[in-house]
C-alpha cells in the first residue's frame, strides 16, 4: 500500500475534487499486515461519521474528512489556536491483492480504522505433502 | 551547519528584546497566552532552522504542519494541540486527543492552572503484524496552561467527543480584577 500523489488525482479527476482537497492537511496514519488482511489507522480528532468520506475506485483508497463545527457561540474575546481548521485528506494505492468487496471501515474518537482483506488467491497456502 | 551556530543562535534569541513580561495589561480577563510565550522572539531561529534543514524534514513528511518543523503558530510542536478562546464569559479549551478513553484523560485545575495529562498507549490487538507505518504518536503527554481571571472551579466541565477533548471554564463574572493601592509611609 503506498501514498499517492494527490497533485494527480487533483488534475485527472473533476474540479470539484480539485477544490475539496486544495489546503487540507495530511492525518497521520498506521500500517500494518498480517497474513489475512492490511490494516490502516488514521488520525481524524474533529471528525464524525457524517463527514467521513471513504472512497475506493479502482486501485486508489481515498480518506477525506471534515470537521464537525465546534460550537455555535461566537468567540468574543481572544483566542489562541494551534488546530488548524482545514479538512483532512490522504489518498493510497492498493495492490490487487485487496479484496475489494469486504473492505471495513469504522470512526471511533477520532480514529478511522480501515481493513482490507486479502482476497484468497494471495493467501499462503499450506501444500500437504502426500508420502507414497 | 555547526553546533556552534546553533548555541550562538540560541543564545542570541534568550537575551533578545522583548522577553521581558509587559507591564499594566489587565484590562483582558483572557490574555493571549502567545504574548507570554517566548515563542514569537525565536521567530528569527525558525525561520534559520528550517532553511538549514530544509528538505530534509518536510520532505517525506505527512504531517499535518509539513510546510515547517514549527506548527503554523510559530510553536514548537506540541501534543496535543490545542485551541484556547473565550466566549460569552466562559474560557473553552480545546484539545486534539484522537484515540483515547475518556477515562484514560486526567484533566484537573488548580490554583489558576489547568492540565491536561494522559497516556496513549500502543496497542494494537495482534502484536505479531508486520508495520509498514507508524506515524501516529503515542506515549505520555502533559500539558498545563494559565488560566487568567477568576474560574469558577465547581462548574468546570470536560467532554471527550470525536477524539477532541473540549473544557469549559465558566469565569465569574462580578470578580473584576482588583487593584489595590499601598501608601507609601
């Protein structure tokens, strides 16, 4: 699974795409594999299940997130701010050994985690051994 | 780039202007926690350190602040971030702890401070898969910030939602700031 430019997908695909993923920050995210599947946790604090958006399309796995309005109160004094307030967003390619119709996604306190099963074929395969 | 540089620099930026506290602003029952921070007066070093290290950092970088090894406030980078502003006499803290139970956050205020702890631990169920990246912070984290002004202690309230945690502190309202005059005899 490896990072994929976004500056392509922003020029190939629709403006609209263009525009959504212009000035947003990258979330942080953990890999891993084990014989089964490939796992991928994603950093999102901000973000609820309604501005989640997880697209696959052909070999590209895109996370998109929006953040949820902090409050309506009007500030009215000072304020300091280390949060950036820009969506997130991150695109990668998946090999074909993903499965792509089992993939699991699932957004708890921040953190997106997304399965991809392997599909059958690639799994390791125990050959017996027949004495005779 | 030597080391050599590096202390001048620093040592430069401790003994420039402006470190010392402004006197006589008390009008603000909130006050831009930036002003106290020495932060701004290494602007100068910031600016140096990322020429100097250029590429090398940012380069390979999915960071949410990959333009600098500073965050965008002009800060070294903290965790977790925070956002501090005051809203209709309550001062709302704001901070980015994607992962965590609420009950693993310890949040406590005293004598004026607030503090923020807890830890992140690594913990993912099957310990024997293969890592292809591991950008995600974990460990221990402390952070305490100056509340000013009067806080109503009782009436101090945490939520943890979408792994932002978010502090309410009510400020009372009648408690002006008061200045007491001394004679002089």
């Amino acid at each position: 699974m490896a990072e994929k430019n976004t500056q392509s997908i922003a020029r190939k695909d629709d403006a609209e795409l263009a525009s959504r993923i212009k000035d947003t920050l990258v979330p942080h995210v953990d890999i891993c594999e084990d014989k089964d599947s490939v796992t991928l946790y994603a950093d999102l604090p901000g973000v609820d299940k309604e501005g989640l958006d997880v697209h696959i399309d052909k070999d590209t796995l895109q996370l998109y997130g929006r953040r949820a309005a902090a409050g309506t109160d009007a500030k009215t004094g000072d304020s300091y701010t280390e949060m950036p307030d820009r969506d997130y967003y991150r695109a990668f390619t998946i090999g074909e050994e993903v499965d792509r119709e089992h993939i699991a996604a699932n957004l708890n306190n921040g953190v997106l985690k997304v399965v991809l099963p392997k599909s059958e074929r690639v799994k390791p395969k125990k050959i017996v051994i027949k004495c005779g | 780039m030597n080391g050599s540089n590096l202390k001048r620099l620093l040592l430069n930026a401790v003994e420039a202007p402006g470190l010392a506290p402004e006197g006589g602003e008390t009008s603000m029952a909130l006050t831009l926690w930036k002003d106290t921070y020495p932060a701004h007066v290494l602007d100068d070093l910031k600016s140096q350190l990322d020429r100097w290290f250029g590429d090398y950092f940012t380069k390979n970088k999915p960071a949410a602040a990959a333009e600098s090894i500073f965050s965008e406030s002009g800060t070294l980078m903290r965790f977790p971030a925070v956002d501090i502003e005051e809203r209709s006499n309550t001062c709302v803290v704001h901070a980015e702890i994607p992962g965590m139970h609420k009950d693993e956050i310890k949040v406590e205020y005293r004598d004026g401070y607030l503090t923020i702890r807890g830890e992140k631990k690594f913990e993912h169920e099957d310990k024997r898969k293969d890592f292809h990246r591991i950008e995600r912070s974990y460990g221990s984290f402390q952070r305490t910030f100056e509340i000013p002004g009067e806080v109503d202690s009782e009436a101090i309230k945490a939520e943890y939602k979408n792994g932002v945690l978010e502090i309410s502190l009510p400020l009372l309202e009648n408690v002006k700031r008061k200045i007491k005059r001394i004679d002089v005899t």
